[in-house]
C-alpha cells in the first residue's frame, strides 16, 4: 500500500456506504470506518479497512473524511457537536459529503467547515446499489475548484462521471434534479408494464425492443429485471426517494420552478410509502400502478 495517498475516514456504511468504502480498499487507500450497525464494521475490516469505535476515533487522523449517510439531519448529527466531525477532525482535512441532502444543509455545512479550517465538498452520487458496486456511479460536485482536484482522485476510485457543477450546493441541486427525472422515469415504464401485460403482450419481449430506441433508458437496463420478476429487493428505497422528491419540490418552490409531473409523482411516493412500501426499491412503483389498475398486490 501506497504511504502517499491520503488517510481516509468513512462515516455511514450502508447500501451505498459499505461498497464505495471497499472500492476505495481496493484502490490502495487506508480506510478507517464508523457506522451505527456492528455487522457493517466487521465487513469493512474484512475487506481490508480499519473499524472505529466513533466518529471522533475515525477521523482524528484522517486526510479525507467522507460521509454517507441517508437526510440532512443525520449529515448534521454526525458533522455538529462535541462528537461530531467539525470537532474533531485536523484543520486542513476535506470533508467530502456523498449523502443525498437539501443543498441548504450543504452551504451551512461548508460555511461552519471553514470555521475550523476544513474544506467541504457536497457530492452525491446517482447509479444505485449496483453502480457503487461496479464504481460506475455519476458524482455531482459542489465547491471550490482546488478542493475538486484534490477529490477527483478519490471520485475516479469510486464513479466514471464525476463533474464540478459549481458553489458548495450546486451537488445537491443537481442530484434532486436527478432524483425528479429517476422517479418520473420509473413512474413511465410502470405504467408500460401494466398497460402492456393487461395487453397479453410478451413483456420480455416488449421491453427489449422499447430499451432499443428512444424509450430507452439507463432506468429500463437497470430496474428491468425488477419489474420482469417483481423483485423490489431494495438498491434504493421508496423511503429515501421520497425524501428526495421532497427535497426537488421545496427546491423549485423556491425558485420558482413548475415541476407539475414531478408533484404528481411526489404523490404517488409518497402514497406507495403510506402503504407500507418504503422498504422496497424505488421499482416498485409498479406495486402502486397495478393496484390503481384492479390487481391485489
């Protein structure tokens, strides 16, 4: 293992958390983690990284923290307070938050880094359980240029897409915006399914030749699997995407921005989750289309 690379601290090893942190094993790099769930610390110190008994042993020592962690409140339970990020890690170090949050969290975040001179970059990621997996995510960057270059390293280890969109926020705002466009996206091809299966047409079939023109789409390769067998084994969860549309429609709200088929689809979220669906992937969305169209599901 390289001495040159930075000492990196891993807080949140989830769905996302636990493959990102083994990708950057992988990739060379010291890797200390701290998570709430034992099981997840034993993988990350069999795959080669060091388990932390809190946040503040995690990042004492630690050229690079990064953060994964599912809303704005648990990005500032672990950033703020004498057991937080902000107090304990060195001046100097970068902070890199790779959770889905409001993009307000992240402008205050950055500006209560400063104060302890530490440099903060909000990256969310896009791609699922399976694009952390394989390290193919897209990462959506908001920050300084300097703090970027440092990163792009890092990012490379863990996604193929990785721009800066501009100020400590723009992340964040790019990846609701991407969230409006996932959830829209599989809110359409559910409604395909349905319409096309109450046609007595070969879905398999059908969905092979639809993903080979202009309704293709990354969201079709992905979750078609999903929608074929009714596997909704969650790589995301309707839980977190709903907190995302709510994120996307307070946002535009504030702007000024119409999002009228992003609303409905907020709803339809929303409602699926009140159904007791929140711990399913965001594919099924489909469960919601089927009962609107008479099926017991």
């Amino acid at each position: 293992m390289s001495n040159t690379l930075p000492k990196i601290a891993w807080i949140g090893l989830g769905i996302m958390g636990s493959p990102m942190s083994e990708n950057l094993i992988k990739a060379g790099y010291q890797v200390t983690g701290f998570t709430l769930e034992q099981d997840k610390l034993d993988r990350l110190a069999a795959a080669g990284g060091t388990a932390a008994a809190s946040i503040a042993e995690a990042v004492k020592d630690a050229d690079v923290v990064i953060t994964m962690v599912p809303a704005s409140p648990h990005v500032e339970a672990i950033s703020y307070g004498p057991d937080g990020i902000l107090e304990n890690a060195k001046s100097g170090a970068l902070l890199i938050d790779m959770s889905s949050i409001t993009p307000q969290t992240s402008v205050d975040l950055a500006k209560a880094a400063k104060d302890k001179g530490i440099r903060v970059l909000d990256a969310p990621v896009s791609g699922g359980e399976a694009g952390a997996i394989e390290a193919v995510l897209s990462i959506m960057v908001g920050g300084e240029q300097a703090d970027f270059d440092t990163a792009k390293p890092i990012l490379e280890a863990l996604g193929k897409t990785i721009v800066l969109c501009g100020p400590h926020g723009s992340g964040q705002t790019v990846k609701a915006a991407n969230q409006l466009i996932v959830a829209v996206n599989i809110q359409a091809c559910a409604e395909a399914v349905v319409f096309l299966e109450k046609s007595g047409v070969d879905l398999q079939a059908a969905l092979d030749v639809l993903n080979g023109g202009l309704a293709g789409s990354t969201v079709l390769t992905r979750k078609k699997d999903n929608f074929l067998n009714r596997d909704f084994k969650p790589g995301f969860r309707i839980d977190l995407h709903h907190k995302d549309m709510g994120i996307v429609t307070d946002a535009a709200r504030n702007v000024g921005a119409a999002l009228p088929v992003g609303a409905v689809v907020a709803q339809l979220v929303a409602s699926l989750r009140a159904q007791g669906d929140g711990g399913l992937d965001h594919s099924a969305l489909l469960r919601a289309v089927e009962r609107l169209s008479g099926a017991q599901v």
